[in-house]
C-alpha cells in the first residue's frame, strides 16, 4: 500500500499547496480520503479523472471537502468527453442538503452515505471507520491489507474510539493542530496538540506516526519533539508530495 499525502494544512493551504487529501493505492485501486482546498491540482499529478477508483469523505468542513464541487465538474466534463464511463464511488456521512443534491445530481459519481461505525472493502483495502470528536459529524479511517495497516485520524479531540482504531497500525497520520499548552483551546474546536498526539501514537502502539492537519504558525519543529516526548517510535511531519510504503 502506499499512501501520498496531498495536503498537510488545516484551515486553508499555504502557497502553491493544499489542505487535507490523501492518496491510497493498493492492488491498483486509486482512493482518494478528502478533498479539501488544492488538493486536486495535486492528486492529478499522480491520477487522471478516469483512473480515480472511490472517494471517502471524512467530514463536510470545508478544508477536507472543498474541492469535492470542483471534483463534481471534472466527472461531468470526463463524462462528456467519454474519457470516463465507471461511476465513482464516493462514502461519506450525510452532509450539507447543498452539497449533497449537487453529488447526487452527477451521473458518475454513486453517492454512499454511511455510518461512521460501517465498514468496506475495496479491492484488497479492508476499510473500517470510527467516531471522532469534532464540531461537526467526522470519522477516522482504518485500511487494512492483510500485511499493512494505515489510519487516518481524520479531524479530532482525544477519544478511546481513536486509540482503539489505530492500535497496531503501520501508519498513523494523525492530526495536529496546536503545540503543547493549547490543551484547552484544542478542546473547544475539535482538534489534539502534540503532546496528545504522541501519548495516543504510544498507547496505540503504532509503527511510525505523520503529523498532518498543521498550523500555520509556531515552529512545526515543536510539533515533533513534542509528539517524540510521549512517544517512543518515528515521528515525521506530512508533506505536500510525501509518500509512504506501508
Ligand atoms: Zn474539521
């Protein structure tokens, strides 16, 4: 399995980048996980329209969904031009009335709502989610293949259901959003500070942990030594163009 990351930014994305999207191939599926600002100019450096296999949707915020209107025209016009027959399926909880008329409106695209406790498989990618804490409905994302296993955080506060979710994994990419004495303020909006993130890294066990969803300010250096002060494994940071081999 390998797993590029397309953007690392909460919020909105610095120059020339992009927000949360995250590209996992496996058994020559090509899955995108969100779509948020400037993800897709970077996904077609590695995906063309009609070679997109599904699309999962953690949550309707706009910096992991924003680009999913402009995903909507790409299907229409590959649709008119022929250049893509296959519907594209796409999961995600039930969302903005808007926004979820306008993806069931395209004839490609085959619109799956799901609970954040469901599960799928997709080619060889057995896929579970579970429940974050976060302002709006979100869900974390677990892939497994057999001999590697990824997990997305998604957006999210401390939960168990997290723990639980990454415990084992190859690769956890995880959010983190603020530095160590934000504990509060990470509470009120939904999002963990290294500290936390690296105490759930140690408590899952995981194999090697990426901090993604990162502010724009501070020094993200901090992020990983705090994160390495509660656990013992590799730290990395996310990267627009990063790729991972679980
Ligand atoms: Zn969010």
């Amino acid at each position: 399995m390998k797993v590029h990351v397309l953007g690392c930014w909460g919020a909105y994305p610095e120059a020339g980048e992009a927000t949360t999207g995250v590209l996992v191939e496996h058994g020559g599926q090509r899955m995108l996980i969100d779509c948020g600002s400037g993800v897709l100019a970077q996904l077609f450096q590695r995906v063309a329209v009609p070679d997109l296999s599904a699309v999962i949707l953690t949550h309707h915020h706009h910096d992991h969904a924003a680009d999913l209107g402009v995903l909507t025209y790409a299907l229409l016009l590959s649709r008119l031009q022929g250049t893509r027959t296959q519907k594209l399926p796409m999961y995600m909880l039930d969302g903005p009335a808007d926004r979820m008329k306008e993806l069931r409106s395209e004839p490609l695209i085959d619109l799956h709502v799901v609970g954040p406790s469901d599960a799928l498989t997709l080619g060889g990618m057995h896929i579970r989610f579970t429940p974050t804490v976060h302002p709006v409905p979100c869900m974390a994302v677990r892939i497994d293949t057999g001999d590697a296993s990824f997990v997305f955080s998604a957006d999210s506060s401390w939960t168990d259901g997290l723990v639980e979710l990454a415990t084992g994994a190859s690769l956890f990419l995880c959010e983190c959003s603020m530095y160590r004495g934000q504990e509060r303020d990470a509470v009120a909006v939904g999002h963990m500070t290294a500290p936390q993130v690296g105490e759930m890294a140690e408590q899952a066990g995981v194999g090697h942990l990426v901090l993604t969803h990162l502010p724009h300010y501070g020094d993200h250096g901090q992020l990983v030594a705090q994160a390495k002060a509660a656990y013992a494994g590799r730290v990395s940071l996310a990267a627009t163009g990063s790729t991972y081999e679980v």
